[in-house]
C-alpha cells in the first residue's frame, strides 16, 4: 500500500465514525454532522458520539449529537483547528457543554505508518510472533496496553520479547475496525530503555501489513516515550481527537 492509500483509509473510517465523508476532513472550513448508529464504527465506540471533534489538520469536523450543533458551531466559529484542541480552548467548551450534563473528556494524536520509512527494528532479545492461542493466558495488568481484557475477540496477534523466556516486551494488535488493526505496547519497567518497544512494535506493524490490514497507533500527546516510538518506528502524527462524555456531579440534559 502507498501512504496514499493508507492515509485513505483511515480517512474511511473516520467518516464512519463521525457520520461524514472522507472529503470531508480535506476541506478548508469545518465542518458540523449529526452523531448517528452507523455500522461500521471502531469496536471500542459503544455508542455514537455525543460530541467529538476531529482533524487530519485542515480543518476541523465535529460529530455532535443534535441539540449540540449551536455549541459546535460557536465553538469552531471562534478557534483554528490549530487551537480548538488547546488547553485555554477546552476550558471554555467545558463551560458550554456543562448546561448539557457534559464534560471533555479523552483526546489522543493518532499516527499512521509512513511506508518509506517502517522496516523492522532488531533487539538483544528473541522475538516471537503470537497467535491468540499463545497469548490467550497474558490477559494481565502487565500487558494493559498491549491487550484488552474486555474485547478479547478483537485481540489478532501479538509479538513479544523474551529474554531467557522471561515475556519482556509485549505489542498487540486489536482489530478496532475490518481495515485497521491498533497496536499497542508494553514493556515490563526493569527493561525498558533498551529498544524492546520499538523492536516489538515495528515487527507486529509488518505482520499486521502482512496479513491485509492498516496497522496505527495511538498515543497521548504527553507521553513523550509513546510517541518517540512510534516515530522511530516509522510513524507519523496524521489526526487528532477530542470526545465529550458525561460529567460527574453533572445531571445529564433530556434530549
């Protein structure tokens, strides 16, 4: 695949799940939909957006529940997709979603494999490639990251690190959606700094591009070691998030 054609089709599904089209986060204004059931969606969406915003940094789009389309629009109205993401910014979409019983509340930087740069990054330690059946017993607070408990369905594959057959280093891969399958990463704490998180995280990118699928990765924009290995591992940053949910202490608005 070409950067192209992954950056597509993660626009793909991005229009999925923000009840758009994928034009639509190339265009220059932002842009406003309704949230919605869609088939389709990432898996760990239970239930469509009341509001979230998303940019690929052209513009912004805001999925919103209906009865928040003036708070969307006002908010848009007034900040670049460069600072409606800022921590000045969302203190004052706090205060418009608080009559609504909502609050900001996740946002990550997703990174997309630029194909001119991954290649597999090597290690001191053996690495091993893991079908479920090998990783069906690592379901542990260890591996958090790279495993998830409550969706052991969408868990595909996983590649870790052994050292003396102690599992130092554990990637996996969910499958969030039919086309894109998420990594995640562990390291056990005694070992990290030594290359295991790029090591396992470049090799399970190639196997995911092995089998047909879009590996990507998520990361908060302040972990500095997650984002540091996905760029090292060929990465790079091609949209942002924001999503609102219900606040505590805040009694939900009848819509």
């Amino acid at each position: 695949m070409t950067n192209t054609e992954i950056l597509r089709v993660a626009m793909e599904q991005s229009a999925i799940d923000s009840c758009c089209t994928p034009e639509d986060f190339t265009k220059s204004e932002n842009i406003i939909s309704v949230s919605r059931e869609r088939a389709g969606r990432r898996a760990y969406l239970s239930e469509p957006y009341v509001l979230d915003l998303t940019s690929y940094g052209k513009n912004v789009v805001a999925c919103v529940r209906e009865d928040l389309r003036e708070v969307a629009f006002a908010y848009l109205a007034k900040y670049s997709a460069a600072h409606c993401f800022e921590t000045p910014a969302l203190h004052e979409l706090d205060k418009l979603l608080a009559p609504f019983g909502l609050k900001t509340k996740f946002q990550a930087e997703y990174f997309l494999p630029d194909v001119t740069k991954t290649r597999v990054l090597g290690c001191a330690c053996d690495i091993r490639v893991l079908e479920p059946s090998y990783f069906s017993g690592l379901y542990l607070p260890e591996w958090g990251n790279a495993l998830c408990k409550d969706r052991k369905e969408r868990d595909m594959l996983c590649v870790g690190a052994y050292q003396d057959n102690e599992l130092t280093a554990l990637a996996g891969a969910s499958a969030d959606c039919d086309t894109m399958w998420q990594i995640g990463v562990d390291v056990l704490p005694a070992y990290r700094g030594r290359g295991l998180a790029k090591a396992v995280t470049s090799r399970l990118a190639a196997e995911v591009f092995a089998r047909g699928k879009v590996p990507f990765y998520c990361a908060a924009w302040s972990n500095i070691p997650s984002v540091r290995n996905a760029l090292a591992c060929g990465f790079y940053p091609a949209w942002v998030q924001l999503t609102a949910k219900p606040a505590e202490g805040l009694p939900p608005k009848k819509v």
